[in-house]
C-alpha cells in the first residue's frame, strides 16, 4: 500500500463549486484533480494499491479530507472533471470525524493536516530533499503540497519528517506523484539504471 | 530544444467541440490537453525550450498539426480547459500546408505523421523500448501516441526509429513526458543516481 496526501490550501469545502470553474471558485481543485488522475491511473487500468488524501483547507468550513482508496475506486476516468465530480458528491455529505463513503472508493471526514499526520507515516516531497533515487528505501506514504507552500504552522506539525525531493526543477505536485511512482514501479520491477 | 509529438488518433479536427466534453465529443482532446500541461509546466513558469505538436487525426477534417511553442506561448493555465481553449481556437482557423499563428505560440497547419516525420528527428516513447536511463545521450524529439496503438500503416511510416520506454509499467501519454522530463533535467544539473 502507497499512501499519498496532498495539501490544497485554498480547496473549497463545499460541493458548491462548478466543474468548469475548478482553478477558480473552487480554489485551485484542478491541481487536486491531476493529483487524482497521476496518483491512479495506469495505461490500462488503475493503481489498486494506492491511497490518496486531499486535505483540503479552503472555505467554506475547512479543514476536510477526502481519501481515495484505488482497491474499491470506481466510475473514475482520467480526465479533471471526473475527479472533480467525484470530489464534490463527497463534500456533499454531512461529515464528522470518521471517514463515510460518498461513492466506491472514495470517502471523506472532517479533519486537517493535525489528524493526517495521525492517520499513517509519510515522508514530505520537497524540493530542498534528498534525491528519492538516492534513497536506499523509500518509504510507503508521502505528503505533498500545492501550488503553495507549506506554512510555518504547518512546518511545525510536519516536525523532523524525512524530506524527499523528484529531480532538480520544482514540479507541480502532480508530476512529482508520477515521477515518484516511475521510481517505486522501477524498485518493484528489478529495473535498476 | 526539445520537440514533443503526440498522436491523437480520433481527436477532432474542428474547433466545434465543447471544453466540458473533451474525452467524448473531441475525441479524447482531454488527454492532448494534458500532455500540453505534462509538457510545459515547471511550479514557477513554463518551459521555454520545449515545442508540443499535436497531430489531430479525427473528424471532421484530418490530419491537422496544432504546434505549441514554448518560446512564445502565452494565456496556458495548467488546467485542460485552458490547453482545450487554445486548441480550440487553433481549429476555427482556415489553415493550409503551412503553420498559422492562432494565439501566440500557438500554430496549426493541415498535415499528419507524414509531414511530422520530415520536420524534426525523433524517437519514439513505446512500452517495448530501451530504458531512457540506459540510453547514453538521449534525443532532442519523441514521438507519443493517444491512448490507442499505432497502427501498422503509422508503424510502416515511423520505420526503423529508435525505441525508448520510460519505465516497466505501461503510463498514459502524459505521465510519459513527465517522466521523460525529469529524466532530461537530471542529466542537465547533472544529477547522476
């Protein structure tokens, strides 16, 4: 199991947004979307063995997580839109502090980065990191952020954490998820360069 | 420069299609949409060096080349719709053999992947190919498809070409040149593994 949680600071927590506003008035879900789409998808099918956690911090009550869970995902295609669908039938639901499924796959509680740094172990993709091809065992759950940086209150929840970096040029967080990916599928498959 | 072509086999060759319905009505625009994002976007600006030629082989008049070059491209968000608008006005043009500014940095021009082959060399990103981190000194072109084959008349016109793969798992188009990307700016810092 892969687990992968990125932050969307100004994410709408309303399903209230338009699916052809999403960089808008839904506070920049496209990137939470590419996240989706580069997280699961496989040429010809999806990674089941992936979880993926949009912590999403935007108004109008924040904080949210929605978890994507890819061994029961279903009636999810490639394209934003899909993603983003999903995402706000999610956010549709009234929510406590536990996880309730809105469609296969996919669920959603109340909850903010404090409560992820709970959930499971991760590592922070970031550029000031090590190389992840340097890195003689990477580790099973990472965290990103989005199109902005982590905050100094988020910095201090994020503690000591292992830092890892994708390459030399800052990506957005979407290509740092299918770079990261191409490394584990290259570990897995006895591909060594 | 580094040259990037993507096949998309069915995708619309007008620009009557709606930006709410690129996987069906466009003929999969959505994911020419994002290899233009895959191809450009670095988090803080676009990649200047980069030229993105996608060949429109679909409805209702094929083939058309749409060219974006990263020199002079401006108005790209990373969002599909954003690729999909320029797209779209690239196809309202009347175009002839040659490239025809719609927006700047953005070209079209009647043509398929035999014109493609007598503009620039390249080599071809397929799941059957030599490792790009193997390969000693990697191209300045790479050809993609779609989410569908080449078929065997474009097997026949791409030839003896070299055959490189990002990876032992089989990735959408735009994961690819993501990957492909990364591999290119490791060698540029010098960033050895």
């Amino acid at each position: 199991m892969i687990r992968i949680a990125v932050v969307g600071h100004l994410a709408r927590t309303s399903g209230d947004f338009f699916l052809s506003d999403m960089p808008g008035g839904a506070g920049r879900m496209d990137i939470l979307c590419r996240c989706i789409n580069a997280a699961f998808f496989l040429s010809h099918g999806l990674r089941r063995e992936i979880e993926c956690y949009l912590v999403l911090c935007g108004p109008p009550s924040p904080p949210k997580i929605v978890r994507f869970s890819g061994a029961s995902l279903r009636s999810l295609n490639p394209d934003e839109r899909s993603a983003g669908a999903l995402i706000k039938k999610a956010l549709g639901l009234p929510v406590g502090s536990e996880f309730r499924e809105s469609t296969p796959g996919v669920a959603v509680r109340r909850g903010g980065l404090p409560d992820l740094v709970a959930m499971f172990p991760f590592a922070v993709l970031d550029e000031g990191g090590r190389d992840i091809r340097a890195s003689p065992r990477l580790p099973e759950g990472f965290l990103l952020s989005d199109h902005l940086d982590f905050s100094p209150e988020e910095r201090a929840i994020l503690g000591e954490r292992e830092m890892l970096s994708v390459g030399p040029v800052t990506l957005h967080a979407d290509h740092a998820i299918v770079v990261l990916l191409n490394e584990i599928d290259r570990r897995r498959a006895g591909w060594t360069s």
